[in-house]
C-alpha cells in the first residue's frame, strides 16, 4: 500500500508526464494524444515507485525491463524518461523532427531508457515474454513490465504470447492493458469488439486484476498483487479513459492522433501546474 | 580451407549434424538457447531438447511468437536459435524478424528447414521459394545456405560468435557430402570450386553438386567453366563475382529459389553495377511448388546439371553481341 505522501507524489510526477507529453506532442505539432495521456498513471506508478532503474545507466544488466508493445504512444514514455532524468528535458520538443532521439515510435537504438523496439502492433509482447524469459534462464531476479493497447489485442500475436507466457509459467512477468476502449478507427467495440478482455487473459492462465487506470494507489497495489503471485504471468487490466488529463482530447471524444496548437499547449499546461499546486497544497 | 569429398561420400544427415554440433557448443557456452515451434521432433533439435532441457523452449505452432520471444531472450546476452520449416520462417517471421530483433540491433539465429523443393512430398504450401528473398530485405541480415552437413558443423561456431540476425537454411535430410569433413569456410566468402575460363556457375545449396556435374558434362564439349559456391547469400562475395564477371565474361546463377528475388537477382545487382556481362539464371520462375520426390522436382522445375549446361551454352553465345 502507497502512503498518502506517496500517492501524492506519484499524482503530481503524473502531471509532470503530462506536462511533458505535451512538450513533446507540441513540438511535432500532432501525435498520438489519447494513448500516450490515458497510460500517464502506469508509467507514474511503474518508474515512480515500481521498476528498479538507473537513469544514470539506462542499460544496467539487472534492471527491470519496460516494452512498450503500442509503440506509437512513445511521447508519455519519452516524458517520464526524462521527468526521470534518462535524457535532457529539451529533447522533448524536437520529437519527429529529422535527427531526434524520440521517433514517434519507440526505438531502442535511438533513446536512451528504451529498452525494446516496437511499432508494429503484436510484436511487443513477445519481445517482453522473452525478456521475462530470458530472466529466468539466467537466473537472473528482473522483472519484465509490458503495456499493451486494447486495439492491439485484435492481434493474434498477443493471445500466441499470452499462452506462451502462462505456459511457461512467467510469475516475472507484467502486462498491463490500456483499456481506454479506442482505436484508430473509433471505439474498439464497433470496430471489433474486444468481449471482456480481463476474462480472455484469465482463460489464457493469466492471474489477471482489473483497476482504475487512473488511480496510482490501485495499480500500485495490482503490481504489488503480481509480484506475489507465483507461478503465473499478470495481466492488469487498466480501465482508462482515451486523452485523460488534455481536456481538448477528453472533449473530442475520440482522439487517437490530434494536432496540438500553441494555445492548446499553453491552456493544457496552465491546467497541469494548477492540478499540482493544488496537489502540493494537499495534506500529506 | 576447403576441399572437395570424393564422390557419394555421405555424412549423417544434415539435420543431426546441426543438433550435435550446437550441444558441442552450447557446453562451452551457456548462452545458447533453442527454440522451436511445435517441429522439434521433425528438426533434429530433440537432440539438444534432452541434452539441454532448460535451455530449450518448444513454443507450439506458433513462429511469430517464437522469432519476437527469441529477440526478447537475447537482449541479455542469450543467444537464442530458432527453428521452423522454411516457408514459415520466411512468410510467417518477417515482421517479427525484422522490428523485433533486426531493426532493433539485436542477436537471433533463425533456422528454415526444407528450402522450396528440398520440401518434397511437402508439396507447394510448403516449399519456401522465397525465404530467403524475404529475408534479404533485412539491413545487416546474414543468410546461409549451407551447402552439406560439413559445411553447417564447419560454420555454426562463426555463427553463434557472429552478433546480429542470420537466416540459415538447412536441408534436413542432406547427406550427400559436397566437403571433406575438415573442411573449412568462411562467412561472406564465396569459394572456388574448379577453375574455367569460359563462364562461371554460381550456386548455391543443392545446385552446387548439380553445377560441378554441369561444368563436366561442359567439359566434355570442351568448355572450361568455373564453378563457384555462393552458400552466403548476404552478405554477398562482390569481390569474387567481379573477378568471375571479368575472368569468365559470362554467368549463370544456379539456386533452389524462386528467381524473383534469389541469388541471381543479387548476383544480377552487382555485376549490372561492375562488369556487365550475359548473365542466365536457374531457379523456380513464376510457379509455384508440387508434390514429388526430389528428382522429379528438380526436373519440373529445370534445376538439373543438364537444364544448367544449357544456359551455360546459352550465356556463352551471347557473349560479345
């Protein structure tokens, strides 16, 4: 269980995300809003408090693994990393222009602190049972965290690893769903209907938690439930909403890829620093 | 070095040869994994499944997963081996190969079995005709086809210290030995089998035997034709070709491929770009595979020494025009 203080904290490095997700997406004029805002809370809790990382060493042999298997929202994992420290904050801004470290999908080679490649949709996720795997081979005690897209789940490569996974029993292994219920082409259940994704992984073997995407303190406690799990892989179904936290893109309702002016960054950040000032001027 | 094995020499079958000489290896280095997709009993991996159980993964009928699960594996060091017939390793494994681990600069060796008609009674849907014309899209990829089981022993050590993506195709049941079982080999270097003066055979896996029996018949008509075994498909000899585009004026490619996008295209590539010279190729033009043994489809498909002397003869007369 988080602290009060912790919870707190983990909120107001959410904003901090947020704040820099924007830079990002401002800077190449458009992006893929609505994913990269609605993992902001996941990426707060797992490089908050979760994963054992060292921005000073990004490629430390024993530190937990990320793959980010919807590779398209790289601007909020590229926000966190460098909230974090993993690269300098004015990077930010020069995302998808010619010669940047932070392609709009995530590139190991290119960024530091990424840890696995990813764009083609379905791909990640073996990439991080393997890495799951490749702990165990070696005996080694990293954990392997993954965020998957609900859309990307219309991808059989994800139920090939989900049954890999179970199968050889990955308990160091976390995927944690977005579920913000939207794809490219409009809400996941017109465009192929998902049925109940936490029941899918659970009949895959997965010990499977379903929380408030947005509450730092649920998942926090879902990732502390997977580490004690044994024996089984854990999914964390994240019921998230698409844009959260860009009040143009929670307006326009869908809101996969949308422009980002000047005015909206600058209102969008203004609604950011009130949000932490008056998370600083709450009780610890 | 590398010398020829006299004729109907036989080795063990090429598929036992890859297991045993990978658990030789895998004693020395603990890195190295296998993974296979529901044909471990078929690829001649069971071998090292007993040997090495722990570090031996069967996935299920599954490739994609498997290549995407072998480049997660060997972010840490490991240096997992994949195995799949070669018309899944090829048409099933290119996304993974080429975003989970080329692009992303990391270390797998996958292993397609059977390439196009070496799949026999198989029949077409899995004759893979063109893995290895998939896989040469691939930056920095490596492909190997190696020529017989000699020659897989001799370059499985290059191989598992070699960092990046290889394709390796190997023909399970081979056992008719090219190579002396001391023979050795160089990855990226073409090698020199009999000299001539005339043309050049350039082939590659089971059209070598096939190109040094066409340069005999050839000879008896009294034309020198040198032969060449091109068992690296990428990187290509570029050197060696020019020498045999400007030594011999003309080349022939002979491969177990579909012509689209095999070796003579890439062949074709260099010597357009060096010395331009007639060029014919052998190869699987715009069909697609069939049941049969191996000799009927080397027929049907015109990959015998008598169909290579042909455009052997053929590459000739157009020389000069």
């Amino acid at each position: 269980m988080l602290t009060k203080k912790e919870i707190k904290e983990l909120n107001i490095f959410a904003c901090e995300i947020r704040k820099a997700t924007f830079s990002a997406i401002h800077g190449a004029g458009r992006g893929h809003i609505g994913g990269a805002m609605s993992m902001v809370e996941a990426l707060a809790v797992l490089y908050g408090k979760e994963m054992k990382i060292d921005p000073k060493e990004p490629r430390m042999p024993e530190r937990d693994r990320f793959v980010l298997s919807k590779g398209h929202c790289g601007p909020s994992l590229y926000a966190t990393l460098a909230v974090k420290g993993f690269f300098p904050r004015e990077a930010l801004p020069t995302m998808n222009h010619g010669g940047t470290i932070l392609p709009s999908h995530v590139d190991r080679l290119k960024t530091p602190g990424i840890d696995f490649s990813a764009g083609s949709l379905g791909t990640g996720i073996s990439v991080a049972v393997g890495s799951a795997l490749g702990a165990k081979v070696k005996g080694l005690d990293y954990r392997t965290y993954c965020i998957v897209g609900d859309g990307e789940c219309d991808e059989g490569q994800v139920w090939e690893a989900a049954m890999f996974a179970a199968s050889k029993k990955l308990d160091n292994l976390v995927v944690l769903v977005d579920y913000n219920k939207q794809q490219l082409d409009g809400w996941t259940k017109d465009v192929c209907d998902l049925g109940d994704i936490g029941a899918k992984f659970s009949q895959f073997g997965w010990n499977t938690v379903e929380v408030d995407g947005h509450n730092v303190s649920a998942i926090y406690d879902a990732l502390e439930a997977a580490r004690a799990c044994k024996g089984q892989p854990t999914a964390i179904i994240l019921d998230t909403v698409k844009g959260k936290g860009c009040s143009y893109a929670e307006k326009a309702g869908l809101c996969h890829h949308l422009d980002m002016t000047d005015e909206q960054f600058a209102q969008e950040t203004a609604l950011q620093d009130a949000r932490i000032d008056a998370l600083r001027k709450e009780e610890d | 070095m590398f010398q020829l094995a006299p004729k109907n020499t036989k080795t063990e079958p090429m598929r036992d040869v890859l297991a045993k000489t990978l658990i030789e290896l895998a004693k020395e280095n603990e890195n190295i994994v296998v993974l296979d997709a529901d044909l471990i009993g078929a690829s001649g991996l069971k071998a090292f499944q007993k040997a090495f159980p722990e570090r031996t993964f069967d996935c299920g009928i599954q490739e994609g997963n498997m290549v995407g699960v072998a480049a997660g594996l060997s972010e840490n060091g490991l240096i997992p081996f994949t195995h799949t017939f070669s018309c899944f390793a090829g048409r099933k494994c290119i996304d993974q190969a080429f975003l989970s681990a080329s692009y992303a600069g990391l270390n797998i060796k996958m292993i397609g079995s059977d390439g196009a008609v070496t799949a026999t009674t198989n029949g077409g849907s899995h004759q893979g005709m063109e893995d290895m014309g998939i896989f040469r899209n691939l930056n920095n990829i490596t492909i190997v086809e190696p020529t017989d089981a000699n020659m897989l022993r001799a370059l499985l050590p290059a191989i598992v210290d070699s960092y990046g993506v290889f394709y390796i195709r190997q023909f399970r049941r081979c056992t008719d030995a090219v190579y002396t079982e001391d023979s050795t080999f160089t990855l990226g270097k073409g090698n020199l089998l009999r000299d001539g003066s005339d043309a050049t055979i350039i082939a590659a896996g089971i059209e070598v035997p096939e190109a040094l029996k066409a340069a005999e018949l050839l000879a008896e008509e009294g034309l020198q034709i040198r032969v060449v075994d091109m068992f690296t498909w990428k990187p290509l000899d570029e050197e060696l070709i020019v020498d045999c585009a400007s030594k011999t004026g003309a080349i022939v490619t002979a491969e177990n491929h579909c012509l689209a996008t095999g070796l003579g295209s890439a062949v074709a590539s260099v010597v357009t770009k060096t010395v331009p010279v007639p060029m014919e190729m052998i190869g699987v033009d715009e069909q697609y595979g069939e049941v049969g043994d191996l000799n009927y489809l080397m027929k049907k498909f015109n990959l015998t020494a008598e169909d290579i002397a042909a455009k052997v003869k053929k590459a000739i007369a157009r020389k000069g025009r």
